[in-house]
C-alpha cells in the first residue's frame, strides 16, 4: 500500500524542523476555533494592570502558514542564491562560472527574449502621449501603436494609470473572451473573465471560496505544482492526492481519482473540486481529448468543481497531442452552465511569451450561481484590481498579430523560434537524462519540464538521512554544490513514496544544453561511483 | 455606553441579508473545526457507490468570505456603474450627465495626468530595444533615459519580464531604502523591503501571519479604510475597534485604545497588533509626532505590532502639520530593531502620483525575529513576486529627479500642480458641506478624503428603516440617484453608533467642483425639506 509523501528534510530556508506538508498530522494544524463572538463592542471599565505581551514569536504565527511550502523556492534556491553572490564577490570560487537556475518557469531570467510586439504596446500603453509624436513611427510598429489606441479607447478616460473594474477592464475582457472563442469554437463571456495577477492569486481566490475547514478537500494530482498545496495549506484545507501513472507517461486514470475521493469521503471530507493540470507540471504530459471527457463527466457525476490549470496552453512540443481548454471538451459534449462548474486559469507568464514578471493573467469562471459570483467579485474587489500592464499583455496574448498585420511575420518567427528551439531542448534534456545509470524520464509533451526519476543506490539513501535529508534533496543539493545546476527535489511535488524524481526546466538557451548535459552526467557518474551499492 | 457599528442595510451587490460585519455574532462565522487529521494518505478500498454531491451554494462557501464586506466598492457603487450604463445607451435618461466617482481614491480616473518622468521610465524599461535608437532622444528626456538604463542594469540579465527575488529587485530596493533613508534621516536597510502589487497585498499577508482563530485580535481605527475589516474577516480574526474622536479633529487617544486593549483582554481576545492610519483614512488628520510617540510607547510597553499605513505620506495639505514616518519616531526615541516590530505599508496609488493601476508598493519590515522573516518571505514566495513595473514605479517615487536633471523642474511643477490643487478643492469641499444644514465636517489635513457627519433627521431615519437600509446609505443612495455624485456611507467603515457620516474624496477635477458643490447643496436642501423633523 502506498503512502502519500511530500516534503524535505530540512524546513524553508535551512529551519530544522521535521514537519511533513500533507503526510503528517501536524501539531501545528491544531489551532482552536472557540465559539466566542467575533466581535468587541464597548469596553466593560477595566482597571486590569497592564502587563507586556510576549513579543512575536514565530511559534505564535498562524499555524497554517507554517505548515506551508513552497519547494520552488526553498532551500536549494537560497544555497544557489548564496553561491551566485559568492561567484560574484569572488569569481573563481567555485568549480563552475554560474548559477543555472533549471528550478523555476522564468524563461526570460534565462535569456528568452520577450515578443516585439507585446512590449512595443505596452511601452506606448505606458506613455501615450508619444502616440501622436512622428518620431514614433520610426520606433515602433504602426500595428502597434494601432493596438495601442484600441486599447487606450476601451479604458475609461485612457487612464492606464486608474484601477479598473474589480474583474478587470471591461474592453481588454472583451478581446480575452473573443481570443477564447476563437480557440474553442465555443462562446466566451466577458463576464466570465478576472483579470489576475498571474494565475496563481485566482488559485488563491478559489480556494479561499471553496474551503471553509479541514474537512473540505481539494483533489490534486500528485506530482503537482506546490503552488496548490501551499494555497490549500494556507488556507486551512486538505489535500486530497490522486497519483498520475508514471507508466503510462503521466496519464490521469479516472479509476484512480474516484478511489481517492471515495476514500476521502470515508474519512469525513467533503471534496469540493478536482485540480487538473494541462499541459502538466511539473510531469509535462499533455492529456488525450478522451481523458479529458472522462474527467468533465466525473466532476458533473460528483459535483466537483473542476479546476483547469491551462497556463501551458501554447506549450505543446509534439506533433500527436494538441491542447484542448476543459471548456471546450464540456461544451462539445453537450454541458453548459447548469451541468459543470469549470474554471480555466491562464497566465501570460508561461506560453511562448513567458511575461513572469508582467504578473498578468485571468481566470474563466463558469457554472456557477449569481450568488457565488457574486461572492467572487466582493473577494476580487477586497483587492481593488490586477496591475493594468498584466491586464493589458493577457488580452495581447489571447489577440496576437492577425496575418496582414505590420508585426505578423516578425511575431510569428519569434513565437515559432521560442517553441521549436523549447521542443529540441526538451528532446535533448529527455535523451541526457534517459543515458543516465538509474535514471528514467518520460517525454515532456509540453509545458516546460521533465521530471525524471532516479533510482537512487541506497547507500545514497543512507547518506541522506544521516544529514537529516531527504534523499532527492541529497542529490539536488550535491549537485547543485559540484555544478552550479539548480533542480527541485521530487519531494517537493509530491511523488509515490520510495520513488525519488527532481523537477529541471527545459528554459535553459540552447547554447548551454551542451555543457549542462555534460556537468549533469559527469556529477551523476561521479556520484553513483559514490554511492553505488 | 457606546456600542461600535459597522454595516448597511443591504448587502454587498443587493444581496439582502442583515448581517453586520462586526457587531453580530454572526450564524456565518459558526463554522466547525473539526478535530480530524489534515491529511489524506492512501485509501482504504472502497465500495461506495457514488453519489453526486450538490452544486456549489453560496451557502457552502467559506463563512469568512461571506462575512466580509468592502464597502468602497459595494452596493452605491453597483448603482452608478448601472446608471454609467445607462447613461451612455440612453444619453439624457437621467437629470445628470455624467457618474462622478467621489467613493474611491483613484485620482487618475477623475482626470489626474500621471508624471510624465515616472511614466517615460516604465515605457523605456517594458521596451528597452529603444534605448539605443536616436529617435528616442527626441521623444524621452535624458535623465528618464539614464535612469532606465541604471534600472535595467538593476535586473539580472536585464530581463523585465523575469520573475524577481521574492522581495523585489535587490537593486530597486537599495534605492527605496535610500529614499527612506533620506526622508528619514535614519538607516532603512533593502533586506527589510518587500515589494509588493500595491499596499493591500502587503496588509492581507501581515493578517495571514498574526490571525491564527477568532481570538487573535487587530486593534484598528473606526472610522476605518475597509480593507482592515474585510482582511481580518477573511483570515477570521477579530477586529478591535478604538475610536478617534471627531471632535478633536480625529484624535487619537492612547487612552482609549488603552481602554479596548483592556476590554479585548478581559474577553480573551489575543490583540496582537494596533493598525494605524496616518495621514488618516477616511478621515483625513494627520498625526502630531507627540501623538505618535505615544503610540510607539503603547505598542512597545503592550508587545504590539505596529502596523503603519503611511500611504498617504505626500498627501498633506496644512503648513502646520508634517508627515513623520513611525519608523522615524520610533527611531528618534531610541527605539531599535529589539524594541518594537513595526511594518510600514507605502504604495504608488497615492501621493501626488497616484498610480492606482500600476499596482505597486512596499512594506518596510523592522523588529521581528529571523525565524518570523523567514515565514514572511516564505508567503512572499508564494506568489512568486510582486509585477515588475509596480517595483519600478516604487523606487520612482522613493527617489524621483533631483536637481540638476533635465525633468526636475517639469517634475516639481507637476507635483506641485497637483498637491497645491488637491489643498484646494479639500477646502472648497470642506467649506461647502460645513454650510450645509446638518452637516459638520472636519478639515482634510491630509489623504484624499473628508469624512462629514451628517445629522439625519428623524423622519429620514424612519424612511431608511422602512426600506431597510441604513439611514446613511439611504442617504448616499437618493444623492446618487438625483445628481450622480458617488459617496460611501460612514457605515463603511465604522462610526460611533447613533452618529451618520459619509466619505467623500477631494478628487475630481477642480473645474467640476463648483457643479458638485452646487449639485450637493441642491440635493441636500431638497432632501431637508422633504424629511425635516
């Protein structure tokens, strides 16, 4: 029988301590609600002496923000954040020139470049009064500052600088609510739209709504991407894991959902909704139109929630899988608003364009009553509004270059130079690592990860543990020292206990695939010669 | 006795239930925490057959999102975005123009232009190609093209589009922590600097990490900006109200924060920190520095946290008043890193740049241990990072041109304009509701807002009842209704019970304030003859 495992040896940021994220029962989670009124009104007189309180203590934070993690950004990136600033101050230092960091989906920290196209409106979106200026024509191109006035047009009084409806601006909703259409063959509701920044704050929003305890459960693939155990974690819920099928290249069995929820309801949770991730990450397989009805019809059978995480729709490197938005695949087999609650989460940060630091994105929130909209729009309000810039990239991605357009050609050698060059080094990554003694990796269909797993010898295993460390860590972290190479240990994600994976982008530029395959296999002999049993 | 209310009539977007935020028990909040393990491992085989679970109900969402309310963007301003509405599909289908947006303080929206230097930097750095061409000498001045370029060697790999350090850009903090430093007078170190997408995301992740049940509470202002009230419900603490006595101007008495410290005590309420807005919101005062040094005296004797709302800073409008930062005082008390932990919240929407839709901020961390830090940033992380233009637009306004470059003296006279002109409508505003009947209003020393109490008469009050609303909303609503002009009700955010007030910015453009005067004085004289006792 397997048992759920997801966490490291050591805490975030070196903190030794020996929690587990989702496999212990924390003494952490044990925070008590009482039943006293939330309120204060008027003081009762009171002549109590007044005593210092202890000051903050990190025992006395909210438990449930101790209890989260988030392994893209944990303990491997701060040694790497350490050895960069050391190469810096003192170049020479250590066996390698730079860090590469393969954690994180951040191409342009890499080298990508952004589209022209994209940044020529913003840029003029951000300073319109160079709009009318002949020296403009010369600089940017004249679809652009075409697109720019449009825009500007749908924001009430031009003012980018305004914070905009609560669910976004309502011109930019309509463009993002035609771009849908137009991938789906189905109709989009600008309604339907909030503007976020980047996906995973409506991740948040979602969970906020949906979980009121411990006993509300979130159905999520395992591996998954940390971001949704850190939000239920966060927010006080529990994580309900079903395993992807590592034998059939990530597949997603529907059998294996259902007995999870099955099981999770024998223990008293109630299951609000299904995370789906598609393109997957950090597995990168890319779901079959088949599975994908399977799962629309067991989310309406139980009345799950289902939500989509599409932020890696355009990123897809094989020829015999194509993207299908979960939307699309309910409404082409007949559900509408009544049958399926559906969100779709989609983020100008991944894709071809890769605008992480633009934090632009939206959700599509359908199948739901007036009521609970509302309850989403009283919680995006509480924020007042997603950055006008985010907002501005997210309905360019869902509308690029049109043929005939001035920037047409230019964008889609761009667009196409990004995609093709991220399928050869995801193929070439794959072979590196498939050569490796020990090491199996299944293809990355799409997304912008492979997420091999390492037989690791069990004297590694020893190792580890006798330096309180989980063993992928071991190898994560040994490799990170000798190489400069920066992966996320499997157990960050979540994997079948005994098995040991680490998560590595396929982002790096394709000048540097060569020497990282080459450090990659040198450490990896080295340090099975090692550890070899 | 007095007994603290905050609420309206009606609920958010016309939903109808009688709720109130903070002074009911409410059935809402009765949510159950259950005793059971937080994880689900894997199942024990199960032979349940399914049975489909109900839809998602408003009623199954998270009690502490029903319970929370955002007044600034509730109901009233449901209804004028309905008569915007019809007002552009059927121009002349009511006795006013146009909706003026007095609820909200979004400057730009009302017509503010944005500073032109702030504005050329964030284009050069979204589309940094143009740097180098010579067309961009004529269309950007020198010193916007210096700073972009010092910017840009500021981000790694110079890549706008890539997801920063969890806390923001290393280098744009070192700059923010100098024009704290300059403003100050005392060290601010970049490490304690958390960038952040405006100051409310700032505010939301200080409550994550204080609010551990109901019975932590956050000692707030009432009258308060309802971000604090909606924050603390939706994390489920309690709010704390202290009360600041309009008849003093707004005062804040150590004594009476003191007395609901005591009164929160003795009903075992944790109170693990005291908010405090200044220069005050909705209120407008600003804090005497001797009237701050108190406040750090309390917090450091009572083992508070100080959390500061300093986003207001350059909004003061009297010569005898001055923006003292807490950090300052605290500092010029002799007060260090062990004595008290404060956090100061500054965001781009305000001051004289007013750049809501930028989304940018920052909050200054001082005074907590490093295991506490290490849990702020490991939230911070979270979410990846704050958009990158709202870190560039921070370090902006922390240090905008300085004599001798090219854009200072247009810079100067911008700002100027715009902070000479806000001093001028808040007195025309204030001067106009004091020669209302009914009306006393106090002087808007600072922020963006003037907060009048209104005498409602009897027979009004009668009339709200019957439609079972609040006497101000009832208030603010027939004012809507007849002239356009939209207020919030005092109801949002708190007053002392039994007293009405409303708020009402100092935004909208000075050529449109001698209408709204007119129009205010007409509806108000109307509304008097008509509901006169």
């Amino acid at each position: 029988m397997r048992r759920f495992v997801i966490g490291r040896g050591r805490n975030f940021l070196n903190r030794s301590h020996q929690q587990n994220l989702l496999s212990s029962s924390s003494s952490h989670c044990q925070s008590r609600f009482l039943s006293s009124t939330s309120v204060i009104d008027s003081p009762s007189s009171s002549s109590m002496a007044p005593t210092s309180s202890p000051a903050i203590t990190v025992d006395s934070l909210n438990p449930k923000v101790l209890k989260c993690e988030y392994a893209v950004r944990g303990e491997i990136v701060s040694i790497a954040q350490r050895l960069q600033q050391e190469l810096q101050t003192n170049p020479g230092s250590h066996s390698f020139d730079e860090i590469l960091y393969c954690n994180i989906g951040n191409p342009q920290s890499l080298g990508q470049q952004p589209i022209t196209f994209f940044r020529e409106v913003l840029a003029l979106c951000d300073h319109p009064s160079i709009l009318d200026r002949s020296e403009t024509q010369g600089l940017f191109s004249a679809d652009s500052i075409e697109r720019a006035w449009q825009i500007l047009d749908q924001i009430p009084g031009r003012a980018t600088g305004a914070y905009s409806h609560s669910q976004g601006i309502k011109g930019l909703r309509d463009t993002i609510a035609a771009g849908i259409e137009a991938r789906d063959g189905f109709p989009a509701d600008p309604n339907d739209i909030f503007l976020t920044d980047g996906a995973s704050p409506a991740v948040h929003m979602m969970m906020q709504l949906l979980i009121r305890s411990e006993n509300d459960g979130i159905l999520c693939p395992i591996p998954q991407y940390p971001l949704y155990s850190a939000s239920i974690a966060l927010h006080g819920g529990t994580l309900v894991p079903y395993y992807l099928d590592e034998a059939t290249g990530w597949g997603l069995e529907t059998s294996e959902v259902k007995k999870q929820l099955e099981a999770a309801k024998a223990k008293g949770i109630t299951v609000r909704a299904l995370v789906v991730i598609n393109p997957g990450n950090p597995t990168g397989q890319v779901l079959a139109e088949e599975n994908q009805r399977a799962i629309v019809e067991f989310c309406k059978k139980e009345g799950l929630v289902l939500l989509a995480d599409e932020v890696y729709q355009e990123n897809v490197y094989v020829p015999e899988k194509k993207f299908h938005s979960f939307k699309k695949v309910s409404r082409s087999m007949g559900y509408g608003e009544k049958d399926i609650s559906l969100v779709s989460f989609q983020s100008v940060s991944k894709g071809y364009y890769g605008e992480c630091g633009k934090r632009g994105g939206y959700m599509e929130v359908t199948g739901f009553s007036a009521e609970v909209r509302e309850q989403i729009y009283k919680v995006a309000s509480v924020n007042l509004c997603s950055n006008i810039s985010g907002q501005i990239l997210a309905s360019l991605v869902m509308s690029p270059p049109k043929v005939g357009d001035e920037s047409y050609e230019s964008y889609c050698a761009e667009r196409d130079g990004i995609l093709s060059s991220l399928a050869r080094r995801a193929k070439t990554l794959e072979d590196a690592f498939n050569s490796l003694e020990g090491i199996t990796c299944n293809k990355a269909e799409g997304a912008m990860y492979l997420f091999p797993r390492i037989q690791l010898p069990e004297k590694a295993i020893k190792a580890a543990e006798a330096e309180k460390t989980v063993p992928d860590a071991f190898y994560c972290r040994r490799l990170l020292n000798a190489t400069g190479i920066v992966l996320v240990p499997g157990s960050g994600f979540g994997q079948v206990p005994g098995t040991w994976h680490f998560r590595c982008t396929i982002l790096p530029q394709e000048d540097k695939i060569p020497a990282i395959v080459t450090r990659l296999t040198d450490f990896h002999k080295n340090f099975m010669d090692k550890f070899r049993n």
